[in-house]
C-alpha cells in the first residue's frame, strides 16, 4: 500500500486518545503498510505539534506501547492543524500540502471525521469543495489524480431524515465507493468471524432458519454507565447510542443470505436487503428502561453531573424485531442492551426449535429444553451449543451439558476493532464499513418507536438486567447459566 497523509478530525477529542492513536500506532508499524506514518491531527483547541504529540505520547503508553517507541513514533508521525471552525479548513491544506512536499508524497489522503455530528456537515462540504479543486473527487476526478477516501465516525444521523440529508451532502461531493461509515463492531474479529462460522460450516447453516430456529436473541450487556459523557448520552440515549448502529449490524450479519462473493458489494447488498425485509419495530414491542442507584452504586443516571433530574434518555432497550423473508418469516429476533447490567457480555443467542415428541419426561409432564447455540462475541469470545445427555443410571433422566469453543485458548489475542477497520481504508476495502442504504434502513427500522414519546421509560436499579418489563421480550436463560429451567423435563 502506498504512503499516505491521515488527516485526523477530533485529534484532541476523547475517541482519538482511547482508540485512534493506538490503532494507528499499530497499524502503521505493520509490514504491510510502507513508508512512516504521516498523520495532520486538526482541533480547534490551541495546541501545537508538541502538545499533540505528547498526548499521543500518553494515549500509546496507556495502551501499554514503551514510552521510547511512543515518542519516537508521535514525532516522526504526528503534527497540528488548528482550525478556528470544522468549515474553514485552510490551515489543515496548508500543512497537507507542506507535509506532502517534504515527504515526497503522492497527494493520496484518507480524512478521518471524529467529530461531533453537527459539525459533518460543514467539514464534509469543506473537504469535498478543496477536493474538487484537486481533481480528485467526482465529475471533476481526472485521470491519475490521487484518492482520497472519507471516513466518518458515528453517529450517522439522529434519525432517518438527518442521516439522508447527511447522505445527501456526503454524494454532493464524494462518490459512496470513497466513504467509509464506521460501526466499530464491524471490526470485531468475533463479529467477522459470524460470516465463517455461518458460511464455513455446513452443519450450522442448514439449521439457520425458521425451519429449525424458534427465536434469536442478541444481547449487549454493558457494566460502564452513562457518567462523564452526558453532553453527548443524554437526549440521545441507547435506541441511537447502540441499538441502531452496533446491534442492528449484528442482526443484519446473523440473518442475511450468504453473499454471492465475499467482497464489500456482496456483504453489504445481503445486509441491505435484510434491512429491506424487517418491518418496522412497534411500540408495543420496545421496552425502555433506565437505571437508578443500586447496593453498590449510590448514583443512579438522572444524578450524573450534565443530566436533568427529568431525564427521560433510555440507558436500557429491548426492541423485537420481525423479518419477512422467506428464510425468517415468523421468526422473532429480540435485540437487547443496556448500561449498568450485572455483567459486560455480547452474545448472539440461537434458539432451536424444541423436539416436536416429548420421548423423555424425566418422571413429569414438562416441556423439553430447546438447543442453545450462544455466539460469545466478548470478552471469553467462542460458542457454546447446549444440548441434552442421558443422565447415566436406570430409566432415562436427561440433563443439560454444552459443547464448548474458545477463540482464547486456540489463538490468543487479536488485533483491536480499530486496528482493523484502519487498516482497511488504507486498503481500500469497504467489507466493513456502513454503506449509506444501511444507514438509512437502519434508521428507518426504528423510527416510529423514536418518534413516539409516550413510551413508558422503566426504571431499573443498577446491575439488575434491565426493567422486569424486559421479560415479556426476552426469554433465553441469562448468559452465564447453562442447566434446565425449573419446570422442564
Ligand atoms: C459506543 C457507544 O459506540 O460503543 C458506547 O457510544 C458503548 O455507549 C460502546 O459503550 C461499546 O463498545 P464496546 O466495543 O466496548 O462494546
């Protein structure tokens, strides 16, 4: 891959100190990247190089990077671009321009939008006009002009009609084939590896439908609450912090057909048309919640500094979803998350289809106990498939056992979801990344329950599983228990 300049938009902001730098560090030091990393970090704050290297400095060490290697990489890497606003860019050319002319680049560029959402608009119609004048972008590309690609952090929108006209405004200027729309889940190895274990494996994809499938349940349990971040939580809150972008992308992967390649068009156009094929989530099948104080925490959400004591924001959302298609129709998939649950675990729950004789009654009348196949995508990620044994003795008592895959054990770490996705920009690569028919669909899906405020927000003490309501939706067993629910046989 060619060298060429990063422009990092929000380089002072929090997501570049937790994840960007990090990720950047790693992926430019890999062999498959050449030439140094050349990187303009742009903020409206008043630092300069050595302030922004430092703190890249601080955010490597923290990621357990040695401080020597950390430092020699900022400088060699890293300067600042202060903007007075995200639409007056000039200083941010200027230093691309100089920087490429001393380091003898091509004039590629990937832009790289960690910003607040009201500031894409004007940053995007900035890049796109200097772009046009570079020849690099749209009717007015010319032959062997550089790329340049355009990366934008979520959230896409706060509903349908912003995300198209954000569309709308990224298509002025860019073409969809340079735009890389970032969920970070996409760069989960777990998530990815959803499309092998699906499509490598013969024996779970025959069962993946509503032939042998009952229900789906996906879960994303958070311990981390809302403190500290209620500028950007509150008045958004988990329907569009999570359940829109993270779990949906989930959904799309664990329901969509098998692509015709294995390539960004046949991924995304599989995820476009589940999208397509989910009607959209009612009221009725949403249960809201929000937490409160619990024995160990004595704040609850509307106590965090920034939040008013009225807050409505949901930190918890369950929302049951409905395919029509021809593999899923009748088949539920109930999406879950919330803030502040007892344990930090993302889990696709399979449910199989009970056997339809009840041979064995372990002495009772009671219901037989479906498969589970549970899709650990973090942390301890791998599967469990439960299934039932003859408990060895006389007669035929059954019992509960799982058979079990750790990703840990077989291959140790693996690279951070940024890592990845950074990694394929400068490849070129769109697999994952949020095409904009996604975004919208996606948007479209949960509008009616965003557009209506009489939904009753429940509330929930912390490190509970969410509102007793929740129940209703859900009904796999919680993630850590494996044996037989009382009743059955
Ligand atoms: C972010 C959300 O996109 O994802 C956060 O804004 C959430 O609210 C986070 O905590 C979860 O990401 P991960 O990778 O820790 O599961």
């Amino acid at each position: 891959m060619d060298p060429s300049l990063f422009v990092l938009f929000g380089a002072t902001g929090d997501l570049a100190h937790v994840k960007l730098f990090p990720a950047l560090y790693r992926v430019t030091l890999r062999d498959d990247v050449t030439g140094p990393a050349t990187i303009v970090g742009v903020g409206r704050s008043d630092w300069d190089d050595a302030k922004l290297q430092d703190a890249a400095v601080e955010s490597l060490t923290d990621a357990d990077v040695e401080e020597d290697d950390a430092r020699a990489w900022a400088e060699g890497a890293l300067r600042y671009a202060r903007v007075e606003a995200y639409d007056q860019l000039a200083p941010v050319f200027e230093a691309a321009r100089a920087l490429e002319e001393e380091r003898g680049l091509d004039g590629d560029r990937v832009y790289y939008l960690a910003l607040p959402p009201s500031a894409f608009p004007g940053t995007i119609t900035a890049l796109g006009e200097h772009e046009a004048e570079r020849g690099t972008v749209g009717e007015h590309r010319q032959p062997d002009a550089p790329w340049v690609r355009l990366v934008i952090e979520k959230p896409f929108g706060d509903d349908l009609k912003s995300a198209q006209d954000l569309n709308e405004i990224v298509h002025e200027h860019f073409s969809e084939d340079v735009v890389y729309r970032i969920d970070h889940y996409l760069g989960k190895e777990t998530v990815q590896n959803l499309l092998v274990f699906r499509f490598a494996n013969s024996f779970f994809e025959s069962a993946w439908s509503r032939r042998d499938v009952e229900r789906v349940e996906i879960l994303v349990a958070e311990t981390n609450d809302a403190a500290g971040r209620a500028g950007y939580f509150d008045g958004v809150g988990t329907l569009r912090d999570m359940i829109q972008n993270h779990l949906t992308q989930l959904f799309a992967l664990a329901a969509m057909e098998p692509p015709a390649r294995l390539d960004a068009e046949g991924i995304r156009r599989e995820k476009i048309k589940v999208l397509r094929s989910t009607r959209t989530a009612r009221s009725d099948e949403v249960v809201l919640g929000q937490y409160g104080p619990g024995p160990d925490d004595p704040e609850g959400y509307t106590d965090h500094d920034g939040v008013g004591g009225s807050s409505r924001t949901e930190t918890f959302a369950a929302v049951r979803l409905h395919l029509d298609n021809w593999r899923w129709q009748g088949v539920p998939f109930v999406l879950r998350t919330g803030k502040r649950l007892p344990q930090r675990v993302t889990e696709i729950a399979v449910v199989f289809r009970r056997p339809p004789v009840r041979l064995f009654q372990n002495g009772g009348d009671c219901d037989p106990v479906p498969n589970v196949l549970r899709l650990r995508l973090q942390p301890d990620e791998g599967f469990r498939l439960s299934f039932d044994v003859k408990v060895p003795g006389d007669g035929f008592k059954v019992t509960t056992r799982e058979l079990a895959f750790s990703y840990g054990d077989s291959f140790g770490v693996f690279p951070d979801a940024y890592e990845t996705l950074l990694h394929d920009v400068l490849e070129g690569d769109q697999t994952l990344f949020v095409h904009a028919q996604e975004a919208e669909e996606a948007w479209r899906i949960y509008q009616a329950i965003l557009d209506n405020d009489d939904i009753e927000v429940h509330p929930y003490a912390s490190r509970a599983w969410g509102p007793e309501a929740a129940g209703g939706l859900v009904e796999a067993p919680p993630p850590e228990e494996t044996g037989r629910p009382a009743g059955a046989c």
